[in-house]
C-alpha cells in the first residue's frame, strides 16, 4: 500500500513538473490526437518533421529552436542501427516533449571517377641509405 501511494504521489509530480512521457509522433493515432488537442504544436510539429527529413543536418537544433521556439533540441543519427538511415529527433514545445524518427531524404549514392594523383603529389620514399628518394614518374 505504502508503494502504491509513493507511485502515485511520485506521478502526480512528475506532471506538475513537466516530467511526463514524451509524446511518441511515430505511435499510431498521435499526430491526429496533437492536430486536435494542440493545433499550434501539430503545425510546428509538422514543420519540424518536414524540415528534419529534407536536410537531416546534425546542427539544425539552435535554428529549431528559434525558427519553432522549441526548447532541448536533440538530434540522434541511426545511419549504422537502421536501414534505410533515420535520425531520432526529440524537442519541447511548451513543456511538452516529443520524440520522432525521421527517414530523411537523402541524395542517392554515384559512383565518381578514382582519384589519380599527379606524381609531384605522391609522397617521397627513404632510400635505402636513409636518404629521400625522388619521386618516380
């Protein structure tokens, strides 16, 4: 009993302080219920979403946080954990946290000519006698 009421006092501070769970964009249902509760979040939300996954930019947080007066911007890459690539997004808006993973749209690989280095750029060799050696054409 006494661990059901430290649970429920623990939660009721926790909502009173802005600790709650943060809203996951990617649950199903959650963009149609924030369009409904919170429009001023859902348009800014939408906005953040569409920019994040045009230019999947590591350092895009100060400017979401002027542009969408956002707050604790935090950008995750999965390049390695996912396929194909996504970032993990998480951001506040008046004391409420979201959280999204975005697959941006990246450019698509092409394949690039081999580099050949002019041989005044190949690196100089030591000569057996421990003097540099030119460079051979």
């Amino acid at each position: 009993m006494r661990m059901l009421a430290t649970l429920l006092c623990f939660s009721a501070v926790a909502q009173a302080t802005g600790l709650a769970e943060p809203v996951d964009l990617n649950a199903p249902g959650a963009l149609g219920s924030l369009q409904q509760r919170r429009p001023d979040h859902y348009a800014k939300v939408q906005a953040i979403l569409g920019l994040v996954q045009r230019k999947p930019q590591l350092d895009l947080g100060p400017w979401i946080e002027a542009r969408f007066d956002a707050s604790n911007v935090d950008f995750q890459p999965l390049w390695r954990a996912s396929d194909p690539p996504k970032v993990k997004i998480s951001f506040t808006l008046d004391n409420d946290r979201y959280t999204a993973v975005v697959a941006p749209e990246l450019q698509p690989a092409r394949a690039m000519r081999a580099r050949q280095d002019a041989p005044h750029m190949l690196p100089a060799r030591a000569s057996p006698d421990g003097r540099q050696a030119q460079a051979s054409e």
